[in-house]
C-alpha cells in the first residue's frame, strides 16, 4: 500500500475508518486516505519531529477530529482536521489543517514518549523513566505528572 523510510512503529485509523496514520522511525507522520487514494494511492506526509514518532493517535473531539504524534524528541505535537474550525478555543493556538507542516500545539514531556492512548478529553501518554502524564486537552496546559512505582505495583503523583 504505501511505506516509511524507516521501520513504522504505530498506526491508527480515523474514526470513520477512512483515512489510516503511521509513524516511524523516519521521524515522519503519515496519512492514507482510503476513500481518495484506493489501493494504487500514495500517503501524504502530515508531521514530523525531530527523532522517531513512536505513537500516534486519532482523536474524536467535538468540534471535530485531532490527530497526536509523540515522539522521542520528547515533545507530542498535535494537528486538526480540516473540519475542526474552533480549535483556537479547544488547544491555545491557531487553526491548523492536516495539510500544513505545523502543528497546532506542541507539548514537551519529560522523557521519550513511549506510548499514548486517548479517552476524550483525556490523553494519555507514557514516556521513558517511567513517567505518565494526563493531558486535558480543554486545557493542554495543566499536565497532570505521574511516576509508577512499578517495582511496588502502586503510582504515585509527584
């Protein structure tokens, strides 16, 4: 179908199952739109960092879809789509099209990220170090600091 210049290490389907996200090694965001580029198609580069993208995440919010990257530059960077026009309101910065190169927020962590998961308005990342935060995407910028005691099986807030 379409392929990264380096190993893909996540992927996630938009919430109509239309379009497909990959990222990788190659540091690049991509998006394949189904229902435009059928099976001969090619993916269109919508993001990238500054070190490998390790997780990306579709998210359905209401005033429409938000797309995540987290990366091991340890930043997560998040875009908009098209149809997400009050999204100035929604994230702290200006309205961003899943065309353009920048993001229309970027959050920087602690360490590398290593995983995310999403329940709106909550994202949910996991970063080297053992470190977990929440992110309340109505207010990115209150970032809510965990670090797991693994060894102990409990968390605790720091």
């Amino acid at each position: 179908m379409y392929s990264h210049e380096g190993p893909v290490l996540d992927l996630c389907w938009s919430a109509d199952g239309s379009r497909l996200f990959s990222c990788g090694a190659d540091k690049a965001a991509r998006m394949f739109d189904l229902a435009t580029n059928g099976n001969n198609g090619q993916a269109v580069q919508i993001g990238a960092h500054d070190a490998p993208i390790k997780s990306i995440r579709w998210i359905e919010s209401p005033g429409g879809g938000i797309l995540a990257t987290g990366s091991w530059d340890k930043s997560i960077r998040v875009r908009a789509s098209r149809r997400l026009r009050h999204f100035r309101t929604l994230i702290m910065a200006q309205y961003w099209d899943l065309k353009s190169p920048t993001p229309v927020a970027s959050v920087q962590t602690q360490e590398r990220v290593y995983c995310m998961d999403v329940q709106y308005p909550l994202l949910v990342v996991g970063t080297a170090e053992r470190h977990i935060q929440i992110i309340n995407l109505n207010q990115p910028t209150t970032i809510h600091k965990v670090r797991s005691r693994l060894i102990l099986g409990i968390c605790s807030y720091i």
